[in-house]
C-alpha cells in the first residue's frame, strides 16, 4: 500500500519515476522487445494515425468558463479523478460509458450544476470536503446502480438491497478523493483546486528562470510535480513492489501535460505553462495492456512469483499481430455499443510492475525512434517518416490511449483491472490521521527496511520510534500523529545540524550518515506551508479578529485564530510569528 511508500528525495521526483521504473521492470525480467519496438513504430497503425491522436488525451473541455482560474479548477480535478481505470466494465454496464467519460461526465455535471464560486460550490475547497456519497451517485447517474441484492438473513425467499458492488466502490473513490483533497485545500487557505496549482505553476516558473537550473529540462516540471504529490494523497501514485517503490504519478504528471495542451498554444497565455514534452508517460492500465497486445511488452520471460506470463491470452501470435499492426479505420463508438470483455484481475504489486514496464517501454520506443536509420524513415510507398525522430513521450503516450479507443479491435483487447484503488490512493498520511497510522507507516518501513537489510534506514527509524515510545510514557494517551510529526521534525534538525558539526570536524563519512538519517525521515512528513500560504491565512485571521495595523497586543488572538485553521506541525512556528509581527506593523 502506498502508505508505506517513502517520497522521493527532494528535487527528484521526475527522476524517481524513471528509475524506480526500470529497476522494477528489470528486477521483473520483464523483456521489452526491441523489434517490437520497431515493428509498432514504423506499422501502417502507427504512422497512419500518429498525427490525428497524437495529442487527443481526452483533456478537451467544452465548455463556457466565466474565468481562467475556472477552467484551471475544472481541468486539475479532471485529472485528480481520473483513476477508475479499473472500473470500465461495470461502468459501461451502468452509464453506457468507460470509465474516464464516466468521470468526465461527472465533472462536467459539477460545473454545470453549481458554477458560482460561492463558499456553497461543490467545485470550491469546503464543496469537495463536505460533499457525500449519495450526492457523487446522483451526479454520476449512478444513484439506481450501487445496490446489491443479498438473501435476508431471518426471512426465507426475501432478497433485500444494500450498498455495495462496484460502481459503489467508483462512488466511495470519488467521494473519499474529494474530501480528503478538499481538506488539505481548506487547511491550507485555498478556494479551490485550480488555485493550488496554480501557485505550483508559480513556483515552478521560477525555478525555470533560476540561472542555477539552466540546461536541466525537467526543474520546471519536478518543482510542479513535487509541490502536487507532497500535498495532495490522491496525486501519490506509488507503491512498494518486493519492497522496493514505484512511482507512476499519473495524474500529478497528468495534470502539468493538460495545462500545457490546453494553454500552451496562447501566445500570451495568462498562466505559466510548463514544459511537458520530455515528462514520462502518464501509466493506468490502458497503457501497459496495449503495449503487450502490440508485442512491445514480452511477460514470457517474467518472474515465474509475480504471475505475469499467463495474464494474457498469448499475444505473439503472428496473424493477430499483423492484424493488429495493420491500418484500420476509425471506427466512432457509437457503433459498437457491446460492452468490453473484463481483464485479468491483478494485485497491487502485479498492477505497479506492468505499469511500470510501460513507463520504461515507453522512453525505448522514443529513444529507439530518436535513431531510425534513412532506411527505416523511407516508407514503402515513399511515404517521408522522418517525423518519427521528432515524437515526444507525452505524444506516445496519447497515441496509445487513444487508439485503444479509436479502433473497434482495440477496444475489444482485454485491459487488466485494479480495483479498490482508493485504498492505495492515500499517502505516506496526514496530519489529521489517527496516531496509529503514522506509527504503522514507520512500523512496516522499519520491517521492510530490515527486510532489504538496509541499515541506515533501518536505524534511522528505530531511533525515532524510540522516541516516540518514551514520548507515550509521559502522557496518558499515546502521541497523535502531531506529536510524532514534531519528533521527526526535530529528529531531521538534530541529524542537520549534526551532519555540519561533522563538517567542521573533517568527518565527512560521519556527516553524510547524519545526512541519509535526515533524508529517510523527511520523507515521512507533510510538507510545511510556505511563506506565501502562511501569509494568506495570516490574512484572512488578521481580518476576521479585527486586528488593526501596529496593534501587536492582538498577537494572541492572531495565533490562537491562526492555529485552529492550520495544524501546527504543518507549520515553522518562527515563520508565523515573523510574518504575523510584519503584517500588524505594516
């Protein structure tokens, strides 16, 4: 579960997704074929629909927004739900419809239903953190499909109907991704959705104009990227895999691509658009099923534990490959309205290995393109492919995506299923969680560590348990997870401040140990508010006291205001005190 993930280090969050995926692809003996590779790039499937689909992610909105800042909202949530992936049987079976235009759909009714801004707005931070279960069913047109029927259990022959089934569990998903999302919306001071991105997009501009950053094509992307996964759960897309991490991040790396499509072409856009076209691709389960179905992805050869080889119906039949190789024509859905034939049903660990195959597949076939000889570029009826050199991995990525849906036989091709994502759509925790939780989090870490024999790791959080434990000792209740967020806090200072005293001391073995201590348990705790959030809220408490300008006595008020809108381990203690004593001497 992905509760037991560690984040990526700092400022390498794009590169996390990488290799976290190539180590668990190889670590899988999963082959990718490099004349499969070959065969799919320059087949007539390819090169005939390549330009048509090649940046056709379904991200389109049509719709009349009164603002930018409002379509900003819509397009981030969009991409925040968009997980049900797993879904697209029982979904088609209940709304007519797959499962990302089933969520389209909801989102779309959202908007259209209450579009005023107001604090009342389902679209709005309190909207999404109050909104329940029966509300998301009647705004999905699901309210008469989430009821199983089950024998009664004292009356013979009476069948009587209860929640359940899984187009409930879609609807538990959405609700629980919403609240919980719009929880750490309203804690953190902002309206919405699109008004935390969009302070992400922010930063993420500055650091492409850094002078220090100059030549690393993804800084713009990784400050974004990380600013999303660290505060929001349902954007930490990751998993231990053979108690190694995986990372995807779908919808995070999503939600930048979407923006960049959809403000990019603006000569002046009124945003900042980052740079997408080097981001790895955005993996579900459409992605890596495809890929196999099209020779790329070879599970022959796979780990015979992880149960991969037999998932599929054998793929390297020559006439079914050729056929699928070969152009078709788009075929509108409309005219095929049977519904999809269900996949293999897959664990949480079999699901993030393929996944991840495909995220490294993916960056062969664009390297592999990169290097197509004059031969390979000149089609058999002189057709010119040179544009083959030039493909971007997000434009692969909505080529596969889409053409699963473009073709009558593609769509056919069974994809494989995860269900009960929202299980795993959680983070390493929140700081409103149950002390139990961020106790398991280091509990399991510490195992697995031990388990991979890892001893700096290990040690690290053994030491802080410690803690923690004698922390319990003194109190009648045990710690809250505020409390143990406070003790990492002042874990990671000790073991900085240590690392520089090492420093001075000519110890650079015992400083870089400080060092790695520091780095593993940062990685357990929520991001802290910056100065700019910090100064938001500060604001709006300053006015909702009445505290003028120079009255420094209102201080106590301002805190006391302060802290119950925002968790005080969320927060530099230091910093709201300086930007509260600024703001009521101005």
């Amino acid at each position: 579960m992905a509760s037991a993930v560690p984040l990526p280090p700092h400022g390498q969050y794009i590169q996390a997704v990488r290799e976290s995926c190539k180590a668990a692809r190889e670590k899988a003996n999963i082959t990718i074929s490099a004349d499969g590779i070959k065969r799919l790039l320059l087949s007539p499937s390819f090169t005939g629909t390549f330009s048509r689909l090649r940046a056709a992610h379904g991200m389109v909105l049509p719709l009349n927004f009164p603002s930018v800042a409002s379509e900003l909202n819509i397009l981030s949530l969009l991409s925040l739900l968009n997980f049900a992936s797993g879904y697209r049987v029982p979904l088609h079976e209940a709304t007519g419809r797959g499962a990302f235009d089933s969520i389209r759909a909801f989102v779309f009714t959202l908007f259209l239903s209450d579009s005023t801004g107001a604090e009342g707005d389902l679209l709005s931070a309190r909207g999404m953190k109050s909104i329940d279960e029966g509300k998301v069913a009647d705004l999905m047109g699901v309210a008469d499909k989430i009821h199983v029927d089950k024998p009664h259990e004292t009356i013979p022959g009476v069948v009587v109907g209860e929640l359940g089934g899984p187009v409930w569990e879609v609807v538990q998903m959405v609700t629980k991704v919403m609240n919980e999302t719009g929880d750490v919306l309203v804690k953190g001071g902002y309206p919405d959705l699109g008004s935390f991105v969009l302070e992400a997009l922010k930063e993420g501009e500055k650091a492409r104009k850094d002078k220090d950053n100059e030549g690393k094509v993804d800084a713009e992307c990784d400050v974004i990227l990380e600013r999303l996964v660290r505060a929001i759960p349902a954007f930490q897309d990751m998993a231990l895999v053979d108690r190694e991490p995986v990372y995807c991040f779908k919808k995070a790396l999503l939600t930048l691509h979407a923006i960049a499509l959809r403000f990019g072409s603006s000569p002046n856009p009124s945003i900042p658009v980052p740079r997408t076209a080097t981001l790895p691709i955005f993996s579900d389960n459409v992605i890596p099923s495809l890929l196999i179905h099209l020779g790329v992805i070879d599970l022959s050869s796979s780990t015979p534990s992880l149960g991969l080889a037999q998932l599929f119906p054998r793929t390297d039949v020559e006439h079914t490959l050729e056929a699928l190789l070969a152009f078709a024509p788009h075929t509108p859905k409309e005219h095929t309205k049977a519904v999809p034939k269900e996949g293999p049903v897959l664990s949480v660990e079999q699901a993030y290995t393929l996944r991840a195959a495909a995220i490294d597949a993916c960056e062969l076939i664009v390297s592999t393109a990169r290097h197509l000889d004059a031969n390979d570029l000149q089609g058999p009826n002189g057709e010119d492919f040179k544009w083959l050199k030039d493909i971007t991995l997000p434009e692969l990525d909505a080529w596969i995506w889409s053409v699963a849906k473009d073709r009558a036989d593609y769509r056919k091709l069974p994809r494989f299923v995860l269900r009960k994502t929202f299980r795993i759509l959680t983070g390493p925790y929140t700081t409103n969680d149950t002390f139990s939780d961020l106790r398991k989090v280091l509990t399991d870490s510490m195992k697995h560590a031990m388990k991979a024999k890892d001893k700096t790791k290990s040690t690290a959080i053994r030491s802080v348990l410690s803690e923690i434990y004698n922390a319990d000792k003194t109190q009648p209740s045990p710690v809250p997870s505020s409390g143990i967020v406070s003790i990492i806090r002042k874990a990671v200072s000790r073991r900085t401040e240590a690392a520089s005293e090492y420093e001075k001391a000519a110890r650079p073995d015992l400083a870089e140990q400080e060092r790695s201590e520091a780095d593993i348990l940062e990685t357990f705790l929520p991001p802290l508010l910056s100065a700019t959030e910090v100064e938001r809220v500060l604001r709006e408490v300053i006015a909702e006291v009445n505290a003028t300008p120079g009255d420094k006595r209102a201080l106590g008020q301002v805190f006391k205001a302060f802290y119950t809108k925002v968790d005080r381990s969320s927060v530099d203690p230091d910093l709201v005190k300086n930007s509260a004593n600024k703001l009521l001497s101005a």
